[in-house]
C-alpha cells in the first residue's frame, strides 16, 4: 500500500484547496469552496454516455454561515489528516476518520454522515477518488473466480502473480478496496466473459459446478449492492480486457438497481459514473417473463416492492421497450422471485439449462 503517482496528484489538489482558502483570507475575502449542487434535481442521466452526471449547478461552503465555516475548518483538518496518511503510507477507514475528528476540538464530526459527506465533496473538488486519499471504505470487495492472471503489489510493496482459479480457495480471490494499476495489474485471460452474480447462495452454485471452467467465465460475486472496488474491477475487466460483462440478480426492484448501479452508475456516485459503470453490461438475471416461461416458485409483492418498481418506470436507466414491458408484468402478476428458484428443478438447472438460454441470446457460449 505504497504512496504512488495518484496519492502525490491528490496531495497537490488537496493543497490547492489549502492555497485557495489562504488566498481569500490574505484578500479580506469571506473564504468559500464552490462545487456542483449535490441535489436529486442536479443529477442528470447523461445519454451520450449512459450514466449519471451532476449538472451545472453549483453552491458553494461559505464562512459567511456558521456551518460553512465550521465545514470549511473541518475541511483544513481532514487535508491535513490526508496528507499526513499519505506521507507515512497508512490508510484509515472512512469510520477511523470520523473517530479521527475526537482529536479535533469544537472542529469534530457530529455524525459519520457529515464526515463521508467531506470525503465525497474532496472526490468532487479535486477529481481524485477517496481511495487516493488513502480512504477506505468499511465493506471489502467481492470474491473472483475464473482463468484471470493478474499482479497484486501487496502491503510490503512486494508483487504477487496469481492466477484466480489455480492459485485461490473455494471462496476464490478477494478485491481489495483499491483495485487502479498501480495496485492491481490485469495481465491475461482466456475467458470469454464476466458474470457478475448478486448472491453468494449462487455464486458458489456456479463454482461447485465448475461453469467457470466449462464455459470459460470470470465469475464475480457482487455481495448484493456492489462495493466501488467491484464495480471499479470490473469495469477494468471490460475495459482492458475486453470481456462482456453479464449481470445476474433476482427478481425484484432492489436487484434491479444492482444491474443498474453496475451498468449506468448509481446517483450517491454520480462524480464517478464514469470510472465506475460499464454500460455495456447486459441483463441476464430473472425476470417476470422467466418467472411465467419457467414456472418458478415467487413470493408476493410487498407495497414497498410496488413503490420502488412504479418509481423505476419513471428512472431513465430502464427507458426502454424492455424494462416497461417487464416491470409492467411484474406489477400484473404483483410476484417476485430468487435466482435460487431454479434449483426447483435441481442443482444443475442453472449452469446446464438456464443459463446456457440467456447466454446463447448473447452470442456468449462457447461453441
């Protein structure tokens, strides 16, 4: 966890914010940090793109008020905290960074919201991730199997080859928070695409039976909503790999989000949409037509359930003849159903029928 290129850029941002305060000061001026409104109404759905963005709105920390002020001091403690972290190669979670602020006097947190909140509004500013700040988040990334060769330069700035199929356990390799390629190098595959699957009940399903191997797969658990470092890899896998990536949930709205947190970017990162969503990411997971073409057992909808897909009628990352005509159906059936429903059928339905279906509309199995 050495200090590289992207902590000394995120350094000299940080003090540019520094300077920038200093310079108001030494002016007479009320010092103020401008940065778009992060407001639902200043988030946009970028279609050229297909993620989503902050708009052009902007507001500003101001000393003029009294919260302002105390966020632009805690702003110059946290700067200094970073520095500090990145000059003697630690890190610290984004939790540690709210205790942190004990230290701070009248300057402390008065919840972790307001503490991730600053760490966000960095990213914003500087254009960097929270990750070169040495910020880690509290969850890990998701587990990897499948004939991936890459380098780990580990906490010893020692390099580690693997291969995350021969040299990994059951539970297959584990995405560290920071996954750029000063940490992690992707050296070479053979396989033909990435499944990223919402549930660990499935995605151990999918390495007991070997599918993997038979059908030459990067397997990804995404732990249900997917930490940045799994999104992050696996957009890399897409990108310098050029692997398709295929994403496979439930049925239900929540597991929704997940493939579209995945493919278009989630609102909470619109910052970062773009490092961060892979648009290409096709849907593969059960759906209400599934539920009727398979038979498969469903529990009922919850008012909450219903609420959530009237709203994704309305979200622009399922605007299309798809999406409306399935979420549609879902409300008219007013059911839900798990991936492990297919285990009706038994332990093999998945990897030797279901699957093989979706995949095959896709162009992606194996000939």
């Amino acid at each position: 966890m050495t200090s590289n290129k992207r902590n000394d850029e995120a350094v000299q941002r940080l003090y540019s914010i520094s300077e920038s305060i200093y310079k108001q000061l030494e002016r007479g001026e009320i010092p103020k940090m401008t940065l778009p409104l992060r407001t639902k109404a200043n988030i946009k759905f970028d279609k050229k793109s297909s993620v989503w963005k902050y708009g052009k709105q902007k507001g500003a920390r101001s000393a003029k008020r009294v919260r302002g002020a105390m966020m632009l001091l805690r702003t110059s403690y946290m700067l200094e905290f970073i520095q500090e972290m990145i000059e003697s190669d630690r890190s610290s979670t984004l939790r540690e960074s709210y205790y942190i602020s004990e230290g701070w006097g009248k300057a402390k947190f008065n919840s972790q919201d307001e503490s991730n909140m600053l760490a966000e509004d960095l990213e914003i500013v500087t254009q960097c991730m929270r990750e070169d700040f040495k910020l880690r988040p509290e969850e890990d990334g998701a587990r990897v199997i499948g004939d991936l060769n890459l380098v780990e330069t580990d906490r010893r700035g020692r390099l580690k080859a693997l291969n995350c199929r021969d040299d990994v356990g059951d539970s297959g390799y584990g995405i560290p928070y920071n996954v750029e390629k000063e940490k992690l190098k992707l050296s070479s595959t053979s396989a033909k695409f990435v499944i990223a699957v919402e549930t660990g009940g499935m995605f151990d399903r999918l390495v007991e039976n070997g599918f993997d191997e038979t059908e030459d797969a990067v397997l990804v658990h995404l732990k249900g909503q997917p930490a940045r470092s799994t999104r992050r890899f696996i957009k890399r896998l897409n990108d310098e790999m050029k692997l398709p990536v295929v994403v496979f949930t439930d049925c239900d709205p929540w597991s929704f989000r997940i493939y579209a947190s995945v493919a278009y970017g989630a609102i909470k990162t619109a910052h970062l949409s773009e490092y961060l969503a892979t648009p290409s990411a096709e849907f593969i997971g059960i759906t209400a037509s599934d539920i009727e073409a398979y038979d498969l057992p469903t529990d009922k909808l919850t008012d909450m359930d219903i609420r959530a897909l009237n709203a994704e009628l309305k979200d622009p990352r399922f605007n299309t003849g798809y999406w409306h005509n399935e979420i549609e159906l879902m409300l008219k059936m007013g059911k839900k159903a798990e991936q492990q429903a297919l285990a009706k059928y038994g332990l093999d339905y998945v990897t030797n029928t279901y699957l093989p279906e979706k995949l095959n509309e896709l162009g992606l199995m194996r000939k």
